[in-house]
C-alpha cells in the first residue's frame, strides 16, 4: 500500500500500526483482508434487519461487524458499532437510527479508502 492509502486509512480511523503488529507486520495480508473486508455482508445484513424490526438479527449482523472490524484495526468503525450492539443487546431502540447513521459514516469512510487500493 502506498503512502497516500494509509494516510486516508488513517484519516478514516484506522489503527494502521495495530493492525500491522496483530498481523505480524505482514502489510500483503492486511491488504487483501481488507479487499476481503468489501464483500463481508454483516452491514447491509445490519441495516436490512433494522428496516424490517429484526432486532435479533441485527444484533448477530452488528455483532459480527464490530469482531471484524476489531481485528482490522477499524477503529472508528468498530466503536460507532459498538453502540448499535450495545443497544441491540438491551433491547433499547431509542435513537437506533441516528446510532446506525454514525455507523453508516464511519463504514463508507473505511469502504471508499478500501475502494482504492489496487
């Protein structure tokens, strides 16, 4: 990955470093986990089951997104998550839609970041 990549990852709140070391600073594996990252179905699987009330399928959806995430180094995108499944979790809907609209950002900064590499 080039400099300009990791500094919008950066940008994006991504935890370059940390990320590299869980990987043994092997950048080709972070890089194709992250090319992997664009097919991963949890947030749209999250945001279908908001719009129909599934509120237990949500919560696997959501719950899944912030493990991955984590293990990314996503940061900024795992911690707007960890809202949505903390109010999964307790059953507490209030405010759902302005949390998952934070999420949202956060995932599609990561998404156009991981659009551009090659």
């Amino acid at each position: 990955m080039n400099q300009e990549i990791k500094e919008a990852l950066a940008a994006a709140g991504v935890n370059l470093e940390e990320a590299l070391n869980r990987l043994m600073n092997n950048e080709m594996l972070f890089k194709r986990l992250l090319l992997k990252f664009k097919d991963d179905k949890n947030f749209a699987g999250l945001e279908q089951a908001v719009s129909e009330q599934s509120y237990e399928d949500a919560f696997h959806c959501a719950h899944t997104l912030k493990g991955v995430a984590g293990n990314l180094g996503l940061e900024k995108l795992m911690n707007a998550d960890v809202v949505v499944v903390e109010k999964l979790r307790s059953e507490n809907y209030e405010g759902l839609e302005a949390d998952l609209a934070n999420l949202r950002e956060a995932y599609n900064q990561v998404m156009d970041v991981i659009q551009r590499i090659e």
